[in-house]
C-alpha cells in the first residue's frame, strides 16, 4: 500500500549537490524557497517522540476517562478505542504522504497553499494556518490545565481525602498551577533543540513505560476486578444527562478516544529540524498514531478491570472528588494495603507524562508560530520569526504559552466558556488536519506530486475517507451532550469552532486578502 521510493539513484539519507552529500529534507526545503534557519538535528525517533508525547495516551484517556465512564463506559471505550484509531490512522497517512512532499514547519497552512491551486492558495493557506494555530493553543492550554487538575487531585489525596478534611484548593490556586507550568515549559523550550531532543525522547520513553506499568500493576493491586464480561460487554446507560439511546450514547463516549489521539502535526511542524525529513517526518506522523492505539488499549483495558462500581467513581463525593482514575488507583492501593499512598505515586506517574505533554506542544505551537509568521500571516510577524543564537524561535515560544495562558483565564469566569475554548482543541484541529487533505484529493487529484513516501494508487482513497472521518466527529461532537439542553448544559462546541471561522473568514475578507498572498519563500 506504501510505496517508498528512491530518486535518481541516490542513498535514502541524502542528495548529492556538487560532489557535497546534502541532507534530502534541507534539499527539498530549498526547491520549496525556503533557507535553512533552524538547526536540523533531530532523529527520526526524536521526531516521533515529540507526536508520541503530545498525543499521550496517559494524558488523553486520564483526563477523559470520566467521559468515557458516562456515556456508554467499558464498551464505548474498549470499542470506541479501535473505531477512533483505524479513522485517525487514514487522517495520518494522507498526512504523511503530503509531509513528504512539503517538509516544512509551516506544515499544514503551507500544504493547502501548494495543493489549492493559484486561486485558491492564499485563503485556504489563511484558513487553514487559523485553524492550526488556534487549535495548538488549545491544545496546550487544556493539557496543562489538565496537569494543574491533576495536581490538585493529588494535593486533596495526600492531605486526607474529600472525607477526610483533604485540602481543596480554589480556582484561582488551579490557575496559578496552571501558569506555573507554562512558565517551566517555556523555559524548557528556549533550550537547544539538541537539549530539547533529549527532553522529547525521555518523554516518549517515560509514557511507553508508564503505560505498561500501569496497566499491569493497577489490576494487580485491586483487591476487587472486574469480570472479562463486564469489561468487553456492558454498556453503561445511566448517565444522570437524559440521554437513552444507546448510539447517541456511543458516539458521545468517542470523545475520550479522538481527544487523545490528536496532535501528532507535531512531526510535521519540525521537519526543518529533522534529519531527511521528507521520509522521517512522515515515519514520526505513523509510528506516533500507531504504537499510541496499541498501548492506549493495553492501558484502557488495565484500568477498566479494576472498575466494579461506575456511579461511585464519578461521585464528586468520593474521596479524589469525582475523578475516576485517581479514585481507582487510590482505593486499590488502601483496599490491599490500608494506604492509597501508593496510588498516588502511579498518579505521579501519569502527571510526569501529562508534563511531557504539554512540553511537546509548546514545542510544536512555536514552530507553527515561527512558519506562520515568516510568511507575514500574524500582526508583528517580523518579532515572532526571529531565532535566537542556539537557533530557536524563542520569542514564538514566549507568544505561545502567553496565549495559552490568556485562554486558561476564562476558567475564572465560567468553565462553561473555558470548554468551548478548550473545543477547538478537538474539532478546529482536526478540521486544520483535513483541509489540505481534501485539497490534495480534490483540487490536485492530478498535479500532486508524492515525496519518497506516498501511498499510491490508495492515495485518493484514503484521502477521501480520511476527509469524510473528520466531518462525522465535527458533527457528532457538537451534538448536546445533556437534556434539557439549557445554558449550562449546551454543548459550545460549534459556538466556539463556528465563531473561529466567522473570525478568520471576516478578517480575510476586510483586511488580509489585501495583503497576505500565501507563503513566502526567502530564497
């Protein structure tokens, strides 16, 4: 199905220019315009590692766990699972086939350029760049709020338990973890990207083995586990949202599954610091989806032999406030030992990971920031393209966890308004994913040219199942969640995705169509 092919005769690593073995990723940046400003020192497994850590399984199934509980629990999610990961796997191989040919960290908004057409370029290059952006500032802004959440779970835990006098802190202490972690994670992003390649590659071991860890030790411990039946046939209904139906119920509970397995762009946004990037990057795309759906489902199924009591574990009265997986591990430490303290360590684990996270989304956010703004798409673009002397684009990162941060703060006023920003962490992003996709089967069906790896004949196919994937989640995601549907219960999902088109659309047509024409190439 995969085609991988060599061109003109040469090595897979490299291209000759002039008697010089040049790096065939730094060849094809030049053909696209573009000069090399970034250092290019990353492994095609550091460019794995760094999709591997955002995607996270640790910290998408962790954080959503009490979704998938509630709508339709152990079937929705051990099912929900592997229907989310083969349709994430199509997205990421029309990815990978179009990274190859475009290796460059403008990713995305750059592809769509390149594959609409003349007329088209500069506006589907804007919509989608908008979308990618904003998206992966979300992204970061929900995983560290996560991480802050987590915290405080384990702050509450340690101190005693909701019963037992556990301290709670207030949502202006959540917010101060929140901007805490942030800061570390710029800091961290304005090392070298050889320091940072090693941060990436710690953070991909770190999930592989907490995951294994987990998802053996946390059944092991439990002195009551779930049946085989119960984990892989019941079908939790009673969700206390008036939702009956068992498909609605299903769907919903999909939620948890694409959550996690999101943001493996990564790989494509550093390919001009990747070695031979148009055959590594689009190894990091696949590796990262596929080895994630593997051991998310070894994960999923560990925890979910250790829940015998669904209502209790979402209970906000139960000793980790509702928090379903911090409870599980807590009371399999306490019910086998007489202490959780051990099931807080394991949620150490899972926050070292959820840290990891986050770090690698900056890291993808700056560089998507830097390619943005070197094509002259965002205000004060001169400041956000500019490197420092190691080479990095420090001030995209700074922009970065500012704005990540700034969205964070609306969690102060209502958290119903920091869910639909958080939304676009699922929907906008992918709705970025499959813009130059239906480009590339639409628009250039005929003109696209394939890069060492490309899909062949399946190409179109693929593409088109990929495109049609991620209309159905836009749908299904912005159905109500929760009848009767009022102000606190409606799901803000298109609120929130539809008012960033409005957005982006207006401001192209007042202001940018009259200056902004697409990528820019400085050579």
């Amino acid at each position: 199905m995969v085609q991988v092919r060599e061109s003109m005769g040469l090595p897979t690593h490299a291209v000759q220019n002039g008697g010089v073995m040049v790096d065939s990723g730094q060849s094809r940046l030049r053909e696209l315009g573009y000069k090399q400003e970034l250092k290019r020192d990353l492994s095609v497994f550091s460019n794995f590692a760094f999709s591997f850590s955002i995607i996270s399984v640790l910290t998408g199934i962790t954080t959503l766990y009490n979704t998938g509980l509630t709508f339709g629990g152990p079937i929705s999610m051990v099912y929900g699972w592997f229907i989310a990961g083969v349709f994430t796997m199509f997205v990421g191989l029309s990815m990978a086939e179009i990274c190859s040919s475009y290796p460059t960290s403008g990713g995305l908004y750059y592809w769509s350029a390149r594959l609409a057409g003349r007329n088209w370029a500069p506006f589907a290059s804007w919509l989608t760049g908008w979308f990618n952006i904003v998206g992966q500032w979300a992204v970061t802004t929900s995983i560290d709020f996560s991480l802050a959440q987590l915290i405080q779970v384990i702050i509450l835990l340690s101190t005693g338990g909701k019963n037992g006098g556990g301290y709670e802190g207030s949502k202006y202490v959540l917010i101060a973890f929140h901007g805490g972690i942030l800061l570390i994670h710029a800091i961290l992003n304005s090392l070298p990207i050889s320091v940072l390649s090693f941060f990436g590659q710690l953070a991909a071991a770190w999930n592989l083995l907490g995951v294994v860890l987990l998802m053996i030790l946390i059944p092991s411990v439990a002195t009551q586990r779930a049946s085989a039946e119960f984990v892989f046939t019941h079908f939790n209904t009673d969700n206390g949202e008036g939702i009956g139906s068992k498909v609605y119920i299903f769907v919903i509970g999909l939620l948890m599954s694409q959550y996690t397995l999101t943001g493996y762009d990564a790989s494509a946004h550093m390919t001009e610091e990747t070695k031979n990037a148009d055959k590594n990057g689009p190894k990091g795309i696949i590796s990262a989806i596929g080895i994630s759906i593997i051991f998310g489902w070894g994960y999923l199924l560990g925890i979910t032999f250790a829940v015998t009591n669904i209502p209790y574990l979402l209970s906000e009265d139960n000793d980790a406030g509702g928090y379903a997986i911090a409870e599980i591990f807590y009371l399999a430490f306490k019910n086998r030992y007489g202490s959780g303290v051990g099931g807080i360590i394991c949620l150490g684990v899972i926050a070292i990971a959820i840290f990891f996270c986050g770090m690698s989304s900056v890291t993808s956010n700056s560089r998507m920031v830097y390619a943005f703004s070197r094509d002259g798409a965002m205000p004060l673009s001169s400041m956000w393209h500019k490197v420092n002397r190691q080479e990095v684009p420090i001030n995209a990162v700074w922009l970065s966890v500012v704005i990540s941060f700034c969205m964070a703060l609306t969690s102060l006023g209502s958290l119903v308004a920091f869910q639909a920003m958080v939304s676009i962490a699922t929907i906008g992003l992918y709705i970025a994913y499959a813009l130059p996709i239906f480009f590339r089967v639409s628009l250039a069906r005929k003109s696209f040219v394939p890069g060492p790896f490309n899909l062949g004949r399946y190409g179109v196919v693929v593409g088109w199942i990929a495109v049609l994937w991620v209309v159905t989640i836009s749908v299904l995601f912005s159905l109500p969640v929760a009848y009767p549907v009022t102000s606190e219960t409606l799901n803000y999902t298109p609120v929130a995705v539809g008012g960033l088109f409005v957005i982006t659309v207006s401001w192209w047509i007042l202001s940018a169509r009259h200056w902004f024409t697409g990528p820019v190439t400085n050579i």
